[in-house]
C-alpha cells in the first residue's frame, strides 16, 4: 500500500483544463482553499467573507479574487478537495461488502458520516453548491467528477459506461439533496442513510440500475 499522503500539503483540485500554475501559485491557492474551510468550520456559511478569507490567508484581496470571484467559488472548491481526499483515501483501502451496492453504500455512508461531524463546514460548502450558478461551473463539475470516481472505484468500474454514469448522477442528486435537507433540519442523519439505501437498492440492484462486475 502507498504511504498516505499529508492532508496539509495535498493538492488542490483544479477546475478542468486549468493548468496547475507554478509551486507559488498552487501553495497560494492551498492557503486560500484552508483559510475558506476553517473560517466555515467556526462558524458556517456567514463566516466566509472574502476579506476574512484574504487576511486569514495571507494574501491581498485582488489576489484572492483572481483565483475565486465569490464564496461560493470557494466553498465549492472547498467540497471538491473534500470529496479528493476522500476518494484518495478509498483507492489505498479495501472496501468491504460483497456486492457492487453493499460497497457503494459503504462509501456513502462513511463519507456521509464524515461530512456530519462536522455540520458548520458542511452546512458551508453544500449551501454554496446549492446557490452556484453558471458561474462556477467549473468547480461544480470537479465536485460531479470526484463524486463519480468514488462510486467507479466502490464498484470496481475503472471504465464505467454511459449508463453506469447516468446511474452515478442521480445517485448524487440523491446524496446532494439529502445533505441540503439534513444541513437545514428537515432530515435526520438516520432519514439520509435510509434514502440513501433506498436509492442505491433501486438503482443498482433494481431493474434497469448498473450492473455490477
């Protein structure tokens, strides 16, 4: 097994055809990405200005907006490195169930978990995925990517098909929608599970889900 990698010097996700910039550029924007998520881990979503951001960070506002135009822009880059580290973590791990749903459902709910124990940050950055607009397409579909990786490898799907991902992204508008009614109170953690695994029984090993290897 390769050695885990440092959460505090782990690269930040990059919207999709952006280049990595220099050593300077991505430790700045690593900076930028933890300032975001501890101020939203004290104190939500309202915690997140751009000037706290700036100041926390270490770098001047004009800078901060050139790398993100808003908080939503960060609060969602901010998901994606979530959702990074947690894939990353799955490729160094077995996952266990015997079926393609059991693992698939391992993975939601351990990373669901994750997300819970921490309801300031989450409440944060799924707020802002809920809010982005065109805008932040970019790291909107880093966010859809990194989503899509995990189920792939819980399922042992290297290459999964159209239909595979068609499967995979109403699984995460499921998991999505459950985090926004769980962060605003309409849902218990226990309600999330449960849909969760209703979804996945019905679209994985229901008539018409993705079939398993």
């Amino acid at each position: 097994m390769p050695p885990q990698a440092n959460p505090d010097t782990a690269e930040v996700p990059t919207p999709k055809g952006d280049e990595p910039g220099s050593p300077a550029q991505r430790d700045r924007r690593r900076r930028i990405i933890d300032a975001t998520l501890a101020l939203a881990a004290s104190g939500g979503y309202n915690a997140v200005q751009m000037r706290a951001v700036a100041d926390k960070a270490d770098v001047a506002l004009g800078t901060l907006y050139r790398y993100f135009p808003s908080k939503v822009h960060l609060l969602v880059a901010g998901l994606a490195r979530e959702f990074q580290r947690a894939r990353d973590k799955l490729e160094r791990t077995t996952i266990p169930g015997d079926t393609p749903g059991e693992r698939l459902l391992y993975v939601l709910g351990k990373t669901t978990r994750s997300l819970q124990r921490d309801p300031h940050l989450t409440e944060a950055m799924v707020r802002a995925f809920m809010f982005a607009d065109t805008t932040a397409a970019a790291e909107v579909e880093m966010v859809g990517g990194l989503m899509e990786d995990m189920f792939a490898t819980a399922m042992g799907k290297p290459e999964p098909t159209e239909h595979d991902r068609a499967i995979f992204h109403l699984i995460a508008d499921v998991w999505m929608a459950n985090l926004i009614a769980w962060v605003s109170r309409r849902a218990s953690a226990s309600d999330v599970h449960h849909r969760l695994e209703l979804s996945v029984r019905l679209l994985i090993n229901g008539d018409g889900g993705a079939t398993g290897a």
